[in-house]
C-alpha cells in the first residue's frame, strides 16, 4: 500500500514540476485527439445526416455497418492501418507508419462511425416533416442539413464529445501504428502502459492523472457549452 502512496506523492510532484517530457507527451495527445475529432466530425455529422434523411436501396445494410463500426476493435484498426501505412503497402508512399500523422489516420477511423453513429440517430429523431419544409422553403439538400445539425445541435455535442472520448483514452490503434517512440509518437496512454511494465509506478500515476484531469476539463468545457445553449432555448 505504501509504494501505492508514494507513487502518488511523487506522480503529483512530477505534474507540479513541469517535467519537460510529460509536458511533450501531454502536447502530442492533446494534438492527436483533437485533430483526429475534428476530421472525424467533419465526416461523420454530414455523412449521419445524410444517411439519416436519404431514401436509397440497402439502407438498412449501411446503417447496420455504421452500428457495427461504432464497436470497431482499435487493435484490429491499427493491424490495418499498419498494413495500408507499411512500405509495401498502399498507401506507404506517404510514409505516415510511426508518425503522428498515422496515429491521427487511426483515431479518424475510430471516431467517425461513432459521431456518424450518434448522429444519425439524432437526425432520425427529428420530425421528417421538418426537413420536407425547409426543403418546400427553397433550400438546397446541403442547406436543410446544415439547418437540421443547428437543430439538433445539443445532440451533435454530445456526439462529438464520445468522439473525443474514444480517442483520448485509445491504447492499441496509436501503439500500433505510432510505435511509442519517445519524443516522437508516445502519448499518455502508451506511456502510462510503457511506465507500468517498466515498474516506474510515480510516472505512470502521474500520466494517467493528467489524462483523466484533461479527458475531465475538455468535456467539462463542452458540457457547459452544451448545457448554456440548453438554457437559452
């Protein structure tokens, strides 16, 4: 119990100190994450959308592939972008294997069926007459999605913010296809897992204190966005 302690004791003084390589590993995975929920909102709130209000053959086959990517293994994620990404592979000129920019491409992957998942599901709670008289009203097929995301706002927030959840805290995708090279690709996930097998209990701790803080403070912030447009309406 008391190495348990001690670790917290000095995981805290590790935060408070501002060691220099928690501070990298921490700026990778905010950069990481972010950007991989963006790309990922940017397809998967039009691309639910769309699924959602378009009549066309196999619907039903393409939304249960959309469920079923929601559940993806991120293993199983990163043995494929390993294998697009590798030199042989098709897409290995851009030699993205072992490089942030690949990590980005597997949180992308990640994270798209989750948002175009839950956003489906929010435009398909929406009234279908609605989106037939924004329609009747003039506006194009992109205009009336846009109108319907403004809608249905508080419902796309919160997709966005499982999103950045199933991001934040991946292990095996971004192992996988970043490597965990110090200085280059580790984030906090693989660096606590790293620290752990290496026994080194007070980095660990203080890694996976500050990813929970930073999962906590940036859903935090959307929740109070969220919340605030809940009271205005």
């Amino acid at each position: 119990m008391n190495f348990i302690l001690e670790g917290f004791r000095k995981g805290i003084t590790l935060i408070f100190g501002l060691n220099s390589e928690v501070l990298e590993i921490l700026r990778l995975s905010l950069w990481v994450s972010i950007v991989a929920t963006l790309i990922a909102v940017l397809i998967g709130v039009p691309l639910g959308s769309i699924i959602a209000i378009k009549k066309f053959p196999f619907k039903k086959i393409v939304i249960a592939l959309v469920n079923t990517g929601m559940g993806l293994p991120p293993v199983v994620v990163g043995l494929f972008v390993v294998l697009f990404l590798s030199r042989n592979g098709p897409l290995g000129f851009l030699q993205w294997l072992y490089t942030p920019k690949g990590m980005v491409l597997a949180q992308v992957i990640i994270a798209t069926p989750i948002i175009t998942g839950l956003s489906l599901a929010a435009v398909q709670g929406v009234d279908p007459r609605f989106y037939q008289q924004i329609l009747s009203l003039g506006a194009t097929t992109w205009q009336s999605i846009w109108v319907l995301v403004r809608e249905i706002r508080l419902a796309i927030l919160a997709a966005v913010i499982a999103g950045f959840g199933s991001v934040i805290s991946e292990v095996g995708a971004v192992m996988m296809v970043g490597g965990n090279i110090r200085g280059q690709t580790r984030v906090l996930t693989t660096a606590t897992v790293l620290e752990t097998n290496m026994g080194n209990f007070d980095i660990a701790i203080a890694l996976g204190l500050i990813l929970l803080a930073m999962s906590f403070m940036v859903n935090l912030a959307l929740t109070f966005i969220q919340q605030g447009r809940d009271r205005q309406r």
